[in-house]
C-alpha cells in the first residue's frame, strides 16, 4: 500500500488527515477518539486569554439538497468555552500519551503584542508541534476586534503573524478567512509576517436559512439570528480556488498549504493536494458522520495512490498546479462536441430541454412510430458547453468528443478577432 | 421485484433456452449507478441495527459509504474482513430476516437498503481485478492444522487460521469444494460457477492445501489427525438427508430434494435434468422451496409444495413463500403425507390432513390425494455420524463449549454439524471464522505456558 505519511511546516504526520480547529477538537476525549480512530493530527480548539467565551443556542443552521443530505453547516459558535489552562493541561496529557500523532495549538487575540505572545508561549510549552492563528472566524469574535477583525486587514494579518514567529520557535501557520476579494493579499502579507505555511479557508459569512413562521434566521436565538460561518461540502469549491490561487503564485512558492473546505472524502482530499496542498484539514464531515470516515479517506487514498503508481503523497502533490491558468491561456482552437450514446440513452429528455431552453438549441428529437424518441445532437449547433452531459442522469451515456481539426493551440490574446491583440511580432515569447 | 420464471403451460415443454432464462440470477447485479444510487440511500448509522443483524458483524454502513465514495473495492476488503464468503453470502443470505430485516430505511420509505446487492457488487468488484490476494498472512506459527469439510464453516476457518500464521490441511469427501455453496444452493443464486471462483480466491492467500476425495471414517481418521496436527477442525455439515418413513418411498420418481438440486448444480446444462410434470415437494424449508423453484425452472407443468403444519411454522421465509406463489407454485399446509402410491413409479401421494390439538400436530381423519409423477422429499438433513466416535453429541448434532471445541480436547467443530444461530452460509462461516480465533489463542497461550 502507498506511504501516507506526509510533512507540512517541517511537521512530521502519519498521514495527511487532521481535524480542523472546532468542536471536533475541543476537548481531550473527543480528540483522543479521534486518534484512535485513526486521524493523523488535530488542531486544537482556539484558544485566547482567560476569561474564556460564553456561547449561545442554538449554534448550527444546516442547508440541505432535495435528497435531504446536507450540503453545508453554518455556525454561530465561538472559541474555546473553557479555561485556558485546562485546554493546555489537556494538550499536554495528549501529547505525552499519543506521542505519533500532531497536535496544533490555534489561538487568538485583540490586537495586542504581549496577548498573543503569552498564549503562542503557553501553547509551546504544552507540547503543540505548531501554532495556528485562527484570523478567521466571521461572527461574535470579529466584534470584538479578533478574528476576521483582524485577517481582513493585511498590514494586521502579517503583523500578528510575525508576534507570534517572535515568541516561539515552531512553525507557523496563519489561518486565513475567505471573506475578502482577494485570498492572495492576506497570503502575501502572512508570508511576509515569517508565515511556514497557511491554513485555508476558515468559514463562509452566511444566512443558511429563513424561518418563515418566525422570521428570523435559522439557528434562531430567542427571536433573532446573526450571519454565521459556513462550511461543509457546499465550501469545497471555493477553498479549491483559493488553494489554488495561492499554489500557483511563484512569489508564494516556499509557502506551505493546509488546505480546508469541504473535504469529505479521500477523492476531496486527493484534489486539494494535487493543487498543492501539503495536507489536509476536516471539520464539519466529522461533525455530520463521526471520526470513522477517516478509515475510508486512509483506505480509498492510498488505493487511488497505488492504482496510479503513486507511492509517496509527494508523488502527485502539486501535479494538477500547472494545469490550473488564466482564462487568458486557455487553447481557444480546442473544440469538443456532444455524442449522446442511443442505445444507453433512457429517453428522459432531461439533455434537450437543457440545451433547447438555457443553451445551443443542438439537441434534437425523433419520435419513432412506437413512441420511442431518440436524441442526436447537430455538430453544427453544439458548442461543446457540457451541460447536457451535467444533467444526463445515465453515466457515459453522453461523451464529450474532441474534433481533430487540426489547428494549432491559439489564446485569445493572439486571438485574430481580439481588437487589443499584441503585434504578433512582440507577442512571440 | 421478485424474480418471475417463464412457465410451461399443460404439456407443452420448455425451450432450453427458457430454462437456461430461468436459472440466470435471482436479481441481477447492479452496475456501478444504480450501486451508487442505491448506496446513497443508506443513513450511514452509527452501530447499525443492521450490522448487529448480521451473523458475521460486517461493518455495512462502512462498506456502503465506501461503494458511495467510489472505493468499491475498500468496501469489498471491509465485507471480506468479516465474512471471507461475502460474496455468497451476498447472493444466498436470506438478507429479509437478517440485514436487510433490520435496516431503518425499512420505516422511513418501506423498503429497506438492498444490503446484499451492494454486497455483490463490491465483492464481485474485487474478485473480478486482477489483483493480489487481499489478505496477508501473520509470520509462521510453525503449526498444522486440519479442517475436515470444505463447505462453508471449512473453508472459513481454514483462510482465517491461514492469516493468522498457521499451515492448514482441508480434508474434503467430495470431488469438489465448497460444501453446499457447490452442491445445494439454488441454481439461479451462484450463476457463471461463482462457488468455485470463490472457493480459488480464498485459496490464493496460500498456507491451505485442499485435499479432496478424503472421506473422515474411510481414508481418515480422528485419531490420527488429532496425533498429526496441533489442531483438527470438524466442519462436516449435515450430510445425509433425512426421509419421511412413508410406504412407496422406494417407488421410482421419489428422490431427495437435495440429490435433485445437486444433480441440477453439476449440470452445465440444465435442460438435462428431467422433471415430472406434476412435481410434488414435501417439507416446509428453504430447501423445498428451492426445490420447487427449480422444478419450476426446468418447466414442470404443476408444482405442489405440501407441508404438514402452518404457514406460520414454515423454515422458508415469507419473502421466499411469496416467490414460490408468485411463480405458480401451489403451497399446501397442514397436509402430512401417509402414502406414496403407484405401480413401478409413482402416480399419487396420499395426504392426512392435519391440525393443532393443544398444541400438537394431529391428524383430522381427512384425507386427500395429490396426482404426481415426480415427489422431491425435503423434510430436513440428519447428521452423518460415521468416524466421529467418542464426541459427546448434542441432539442430533455435535456438543462444543463456547471455544468450539467438543468433547475431544484439541478438536473442534462448527458450522451446521453443531447447534448455534440457524443453519445458514453465513452462520457457518462465523463458525468458521470464530473458532479460527479461539483456536489461536489457545494455542498461542499454550506456547507461552
Ligand atoms: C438445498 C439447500 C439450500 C440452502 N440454501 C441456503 C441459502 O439460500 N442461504 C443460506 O444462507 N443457507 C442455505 N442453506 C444452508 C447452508 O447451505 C448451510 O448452512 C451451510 O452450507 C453449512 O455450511 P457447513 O460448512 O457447515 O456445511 P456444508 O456446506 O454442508 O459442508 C460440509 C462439507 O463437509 C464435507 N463432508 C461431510 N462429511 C465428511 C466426511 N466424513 N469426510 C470429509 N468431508 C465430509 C461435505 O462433502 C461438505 O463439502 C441451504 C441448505 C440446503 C441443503
Ligand atoms: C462549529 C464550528 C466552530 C468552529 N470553530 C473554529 C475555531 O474555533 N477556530 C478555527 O480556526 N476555526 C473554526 N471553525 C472553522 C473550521 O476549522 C474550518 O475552517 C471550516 O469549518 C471549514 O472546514 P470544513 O468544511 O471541513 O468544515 C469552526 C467551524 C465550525 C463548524
Ligand atoms: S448534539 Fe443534541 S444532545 Fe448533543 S449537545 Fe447538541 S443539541 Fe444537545
């Protein structure tokens, strides 16, 4: 079987699955069960300086497809609820007793030097392999000057960055929150505060839900609700994109990712890692199913590794960085046309009324005297948009044919019909 | 949906190739979307009722959630962990009063996660790739063992103590092993010779040498395998069936249900079987069902299945009484056979009708008479106790402690020649599997004594 072991930030793990900062790792009975069922590490809890935060109910709004399985969690949840040194006593016990597994200290702070110090320092000498700050969280802690307070703003995200380089000798991570417009301004600036690696992408600002009988957001407490975080599957795709921006940034190129969002399966995992990622962070998919679905992302992982000949997570990590480019690089000759397969084809009509109604009207239909009807599409009209593929409920019936017309690779900035084309003479590289 | 059979109508025979229709698999395989969309289904529970219902503990919402995450041959790995006959197990588990009987999805949509099928279909993933055995074997023990039975509970038992670093002797009375994965499951349950695919697969992880032909009582012997080997395994089954003690069992056309669907299995082609036209099957088991089924396949114009108490009573599960009707067979019950008649061959059974006086069958003084030229007898299998002298019995069956050994230290025994859960596959592999366990330990505390 393949060799999951895997380091990130100079940080040795037995494999690339951790838990995220969350209630999955608040306490030392939930993470030790974690570790037994087979998680590789965990970042702890956030934790700051005492008095510890009081949280409200309810905390979780959910949002769910029509088969009723939910797609994403939003929380209203705050850090760590318990004293800071019971958190680190524990941390210290856990240390001592799973001596192979990481364990991550996450901690935050208002925007005071000698805070953030003090805990990155307390959190060090509990054992942590690591410190994670947690610039992230979008409700409650951001009114109060902390987390997403803070990540929003780069001069800030580096500043606390470098704090807690200063205080302690372990590698850093900066967690980042997605609620920006931009993922690689806040990278830069936690590369330059002396970041090992970022942490992304913390929690969505989000309304999952309107009671319509209460009128409020859902969770509701008492008669009202705030914008909370979410996450989940529903996440996934827009923490791929950030890890991805940040992958292929040459100026960030020595900047390791943990990457976050959505991960669900080993097939999850595998693709923030083929985008760079040295490992991987899982909250809300052990919230919703419990610690045993890391057997399956161990298990499906390393067979999908052997199946492609990779044996080391180094082996395939990053492979699909360079296929990730600006739509500016795109090959604008390269041109595929739908083939719906007639005799797999169950006649739904789900295809055409795709294309007839949102696309190419390309998909035609004839009624044969029994009443069958058959679905081909016109070469002529079809643009290879991929649609009718999407909503094909039949696997493999409708292919995605590549025509050979035999033109070379063209980009839009070479483009004969683009009216800002460069003189071809000064585009040649 | 159940399977429905073509059926031959008053004399007019069946085609071969609607026989051959008829003995294809009970429910087809599913391929990978409908597998997927079936997996989907499933509430993933946590210590699922399911699971507990299963005789082996196969992690099921495990292996479903991992068919669901396109890891079908991690969940084949997980069923085989548990339950190294998966694969027949899928195909033959009476999965309405196990699994299947317990999964939840039953309340909330009335039908439960079809279990067996995704069973099947992951199972048979892995027995298809061309891959290494999946199982590897614990550093050697420098230990024999010898397993006397290549059915089920044998087989089982064998591979488990294979993996567990001990070198294994399978000594087996018939031509071919598999017990009645090979000689008595029905025909359209184990299509394409899947007991033998599977019975070379389990074999692949090496240390079992299968020795067949080797009858315990005629080539072998107790005492000697119990000096040879460090440990002896019993798993015998229940060979010969038992009979109904009526006048006319001689007459020509009344045979045992089990020779007939053994027969049925060794053919490769089945339209060579004969079938009467108006078949009678006596017993109220799997096994009368079974063979009324396939009866039925072959194209017998009337079946009859009669059974001396209630429906209530019956072996055969309700989802197995509603096949057989479904397929035109008649069930007759409180009818308790008292002679086969004819002349040479036999023409008619006569039957008492019966009922329940305090609580014990007796006959009404009714009597009816069914026309038959073929009875198939299926009223239960007895014990062979040949070469098995000295072991303590336990009714008709074989005495073991909780260890599975029986009254002969360094002998054990499992499977349906002992008394624990139902005499079913998957029971029997359990068996197998379980006293592999016990009997490692045993002896590993021994080395260490
Ligand atoms: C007709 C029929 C249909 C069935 N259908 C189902 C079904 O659909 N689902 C289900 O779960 N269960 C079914 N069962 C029950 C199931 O087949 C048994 O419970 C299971 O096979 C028991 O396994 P075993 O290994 O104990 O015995 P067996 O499968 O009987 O194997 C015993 C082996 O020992 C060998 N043997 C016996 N005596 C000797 C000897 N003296 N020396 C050497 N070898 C010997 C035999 O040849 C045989 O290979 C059915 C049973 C019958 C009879
Ligand atoms: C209830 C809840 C509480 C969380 N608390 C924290 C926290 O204290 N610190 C932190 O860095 N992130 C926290 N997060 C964010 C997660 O660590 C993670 O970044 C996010 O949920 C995305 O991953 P996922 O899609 O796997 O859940 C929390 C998430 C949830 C659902
Ligand atoms: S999961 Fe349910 S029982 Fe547990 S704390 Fe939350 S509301 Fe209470």
């Amino acid at each position: 079987m393949a060799d999951l072991h895997c380091n990130i930030a100079g940080v040795a793990s037995i494999n690339p699955f951790w838990l995220a900062s969350a209630p999955p790792t608040d306490k030392k009975i939930n993470v030790e069960r974690a570790f037994r069922a087979g998680w590789g590490g965990a970042v702890w809890k956030t934790v700051t300086v005492d008095p510890p935060v009081i949280n409200v109910a309810s905390r979780y709004g959910v949002h769910k497809d029509h088969h009723g399985t939910i797609l994403g969690i939003n929380n209203n949840e705050l850090i760590s609820d318990r004293p800071l040194d019971v958190n680190l006593r524990e941390i210290e016990e856990l240390r001592r007793e799973w001596p192979d597994r990481v364990i991550i200290g996450s901690l935050m702070a208002v925007l005071d030097e000698q805070a953030w110090k003090e805990v990155a320092i307390k959190l060090a000498n509990a054992g942590v392999q690591g410190i994670e700050l947690n610039l992230g969280c979008p409700h409650g802690m951001c009114e109060r000057g902390m987390g997403s307070a803070i990540g929003q703003v780069a001069e800030l995200v580096e500043k606390t960055t470098r704090w807690v380089r200063e205080a302690v000798d372990l590698p850093v991570f900066t967690k980042l929150t997605p609620n920006i417009t931009d993922i690689l301004v806040p990278a830069e600036a936690a590369h330059k505060g002396g970041a090992h690696a970022v942490s992304l992408i913390n929690t969505i600002n989000s309304i999952v839900s309107v009671d319509l009988q209460r009128m409020a957001p859902r969770p509701t407490v008492d008669t009202a609700g705030t914008h909370g975080g979410y996450c989940g599957s529903a996440v996934k795709p827009i923490a791929l994109n950030m890890v991805a921006e940040i992958a292929r940034d040459p100026a960030l190129k020595d900047l390791e990712i943990s990457a976050i969002g959505g991960i669900t399966t080993w097939s999850d995992a595998a693709e923030f890692i083929a985008l760079g990622a040295s490992g991987v962070q899982v909250c809300t998919a052990a919230m919703l199913y419990g610690f045993r679905i890391v057997d399956d992302m161990i298990d499906g992982l390393g067979r999908f590794m052997d199946q492609q000949g990779y044996r080391t997570l180094d082996d395939f990590r990053g492979k699909a960085r360079a296929h990730v480019v600006d739509w500016n690089a795109l090959n604008m000759n390269f041109d595929v046309k739908a083939h719906i397969d007639t005799a797999s084809c169950i006649e739904c009509g789900r295809c055409h009324i795709a294309c007839e109604d949102t696309a190419h009207q390309a998909i035609r239909i004839e009624t044969g005297d029994d009443g069958s009807r058959r679905f081909t599409v016109d070469d002529a009209e079809c643009v290879g948009c991929n649609l009718c593929q999407h909503v094909c409920p039949v696997a493999g019936c409708i292919e995605m044919r590549v025509v050979e017309n035999g033109l070379p690779p063209l980009t839009w900035p070479e483009h004969p019909l683009n009216p800002l084309r460069a003189d071809p003479q000064t585009v040649s590289v | 949906m159940s399977k429905q059979l073509v059926v031959s109508h008053a004399g007019a025979g069946l085609s071969p190739c609607d026989i051959a229709d008829n003995f294809a698999d009970l429910h087809p395989p599913l391929d990978r979307g409908a597998a997927a969309a079936e997996a989907s289904r499933c509430l993933y529970c946590y210590d699922a009722p399911c699971m507990n219902a299963c005789p082996t503990h196969i992690d099921i919402p495990g292996f479903i959630h991992q068919i669901a995450t396109d890891n079908a041959l991690g969940a084949a790995q997980r069923i085989l962990n548990e339950n190294i006959m998966g694969g027949t197990c899928a195909r033959a588990c009476p999965t309405e009063i196990l699994c299947e009987g317990a999964c939840v999805v039953n309340k909330t949509e009335g039908a439960p996660v079809k279990i067996g099928q995704l069973q099947r279909f992951a199972v048979d993933r892995l027995l298809d790739a061309p891959s290494p055995h999946p199982f590897g074997r614990a550093p050697a023990s420098g230990r024999r063992m010898a397993v006397v039975g290549a059915g089920p509970a044998g087989l089982s038992f064998a591979h488990r103590a294979a993996m567990l670093g001990h070198d294994v002797d399978v000594y087996e009375a018939r031509p071919k092993a598999g017990g009645l994965n090979e000689y008595g499951l029905a025909t359209y349950k184990m299509v394409d010779d899947f007991a033998q695919r599977e019975v070379a697969f389990l074999l692949g992880i090496g240390g079992i040498a299968l020795h067949s032909g080797k009858m315990l009582g005629r080539d072998i012997h107790l005492d000697d395998l119990a000096r040879e080997y460090d440990a002896v395994f019993l798993a015998l089954g229940l060979g010969g069936a038992a009979r109904l003690d009526v006048p006319g069992e001689e007459l020509s056309g009344v045979g045992d249900a089990l020779g007939f669907i053994s027969r049925l299995r060794q053919e490769a082609d089945k339209s060579a079987v004969a079938v009467g036209g108006q078949v009678v099957v006596i017993g109220g088991g799997n096994t009368a069902i079974d063979a009324a089924m396939q009866a039925r396949c072959l194209g017998a114009a009337s079946v009859t299945l009669a059974y001396r108490r209630g429906p209530e009573q019956m072996g055969a599960t309700a989802w197995e009484q509603d096949l057989a009707r479904l397929n035109g067979i008649a069930i007759r019950t409180w009818a308790q056979p008292v002679a086969i008649e004819g002349d040479g061959h036999v023409e008619r059974v006569r039957f008492a009708v019966t009922e329940l006086v305090d609580g014990r069958l007796a006959a009404t003084g009714e009597t009816f008479v069914l026309p038959a030229d073929q009875v198939l007898v299926a009223v239960g299998q007895q014990m062979v106790r040949t070469g098995l002298d000295g072991l303590r019995a336990d009714g008709a069956k074989l005495w073991v402690d909780d260890d599975y050994q029986t009254s002969r230290p360094g002998i054990f025994a499992g499977g349906d020649c002992i008394r624990r859960g139902d005499d079913l596959t998957v029971q029997a592999v359990e068996d197998g599997k379980q006293a592999a366990v016990r009997v490692d330990a045993r002896l590993r505390a021994k080395g260490r004594d």
